[in-house]
C-alpha cells in the first residue's frame, strides 16, 4: 500500500476514484491534472477496475465499461469527455500541438491522427490524457506562459529522447523558458524493477555514455543458464534529460511510485504479464 501523501504527492479520492495529484502542482489555480491508480471505476478481471485502455493486447475489457471509466475520468478533471483528448501512442517521440478543434478525440470520436507519445497545449478546458502501465507519465507545466505538456515515455521514448522534444518544442512554439518548467514523473517501473538484456542496455549507453551510472547489473540463473541482466533507472535518465534541456532541478518532481511493486494499486504490464488495464495521466488549463 502506497502512503498517502507524502512531501510530493497527494492521494485523493472523489466517489469510489482514488488518483494521485503533485502537491507543488496543486498550488496554481489555473492547473488541474492527475494520475489515476486502478479504483474508480467498473471493469473486472485483470482490469478491475478503472481501466482506461483501448481494448487492446490482452485487456478483455468492453467499449460500455470503458465508456463509464472515461467519465469518472472527465469528472476527476471537473469537465467531460468532450473536452478531453487522448495521445495515439506507439513509442514515438511525436507530440501533437493540440487545439479546440481537437476536443474529444479519443474519447467521444475518432482521432484522426496516429503515432502521437505527447500532447502540448496553451488552450483552456481541454483535458490532456495519456495512458499508462509502467511507462513514465511526464508532466510539463510553464506557469509564465501558461503552457502545459504531456508524455508518455516508456523506455523507447526515454531513449529516444522525448522530454528533450517536448521542451524543444514548448519553447520553439509557445516560446517557453526551460527554466520556468515545472516537471513531474509520475509512478512507473523502479529501477529495480525495469530489467532488460544486453542488447537494450547497450543501447542506452551508446546513446549516452553518462547513462551507464543509471545502470546497474547481476548475473542470474534463466533455463538453468547464468545470464546477466541490466537494471536500468529511467526516472534518473529522465531527470538528466531535463536538466540537459535547461529545467532546473529543483523543478523536477518525481513520485518514486513502483507500478510493479504495488499492484495493490496500479496497473503493471510487467507484474500481470500483460494482462491488464491501463492508467491515465491528465492536465487541463482552466480559467483562473
């Protein structure tokens, strides 16, 4: 069982919806976000019960049960589910610019783009939402500017570098000041927890020779075999991504929420062998 608050974050509930809130996030009028944990809403099996997927996998979940979870979604938000839209994610580092024309895709109509990890907005009352089952939710709010971003970085993202995209293209749009972001990670796998072979660590080190003080190895026994696995810590190699792209440290908030370790709670593609739901991150801008 996760605490319930702590200096970072906040556990809220709202009706039978239990979601996580940054507690320095929740001191500006004018943002609303969250994250959800696995309780709200009405879906059984390895999807009890707030799921918030697509169907997709090995998730048995139905379009009706998702339907009523999106809208326990909108009310934790203070709006509804035409005033959301949701990321088409495949690993990508593509972020959508999204606009009024957008409302509710994702949600109550068709997409009608694909291939999108992240969202970024300046436009009032619409929900960003993301989703989320180990992979990284991360948060970009620019209070000066009045701008928010979110992506979802899995380690494919992590790598390839899509926080340093986001920055990039908060402050070549919305001409953003890295400096003034507000960041947040919300609960993903630990490092403990993300093991990988040699053929994926090596991609992180060659894609950053400093990567490799995030990593850490041991050798175990796999089909009677000795092999050693790579445990990598992408909440670090986030924060350093960050840092390199000008936010200030102080500025980065991390959660230190294992989804793996506290099944109790979250969804864990990793801990249910896929056989799960999927969680959602959220921001809006509202009128203050």
């Amino acid at each position: 069982m996760i605490e319930k608050e702590t200096d970072i974050y906040q556990l809220h509930k709202k009706g039978d919806a239990q979601y996580l809130t940054f507690r320095r996030l929740d001191q500006f009028p004018e943002l609303r976000h969250l994250f959800t944990t696995r309780w709200g809403g009405r879906s059984e099996g390895p999807c009890e019960n707030w799921n918030l997927g697509y169907g997709t996998g090995h998730d048995p979940d139905t379009p009706e049960n998702r339907e009523y979870n999106v809208a326990v979604l909108a009310a934790c938000m203070g709006t509804t589910p035409d005033r959301t839209v949701w990321t088409q994610q495949t690993h990508t580092t593509n972020i959508r610019t999204v606009t009024e024309e957008d409302a509710g895709r994702g949600a109550v109509r068709p997409r009608e783009y694909t291939d999108v990890d992240g969202l970024v907005t300046c436009c009032r009352n619409i929900a960003l939402v993301s989703h989320h089952a180990d992979c990284n939710a991360v948060y970009f709010y620019d209070p000066v500017g009045h701008v928010i971003g979110l992506a979802h970085s899995g380690w494919r993202g992590t790598l390839d570098g899509i926080s340093r995209c986001m920055v990039q293209k908060m402050e070549e749009e919305f001409g953003t000041c890295p400096g003034d972001l507000i960041c947040g990670i919300g609960p993903s796998l630990c490092q403990d927890c993300f093991e990988v072979d040699r053929d994926v660590a090596d991609q992180f080190f060659r894609a950053d020779e400093r990567n490799r003080q995030y990593a850490k190895s041991r050798t175990i026994l796999q089909d009677g075999e000795e092999r050693i696995k790579y445990y990598i810590d992408l909440w670090q190699i986030l924060r350093k991504d960050l840092t390199d792209s000008g936010v200030r440290d102080e500025n980065i908030l991390t959660m230190g929420l294992c989804t793996k370790e506290n099944l109790d709670m979250f969804f864990s593609h990793r801990g249910q062998k896929g056989w799960r739901g999927l969680m959602a991150a959220s921001m809006m801008l509202i009128e203050d």
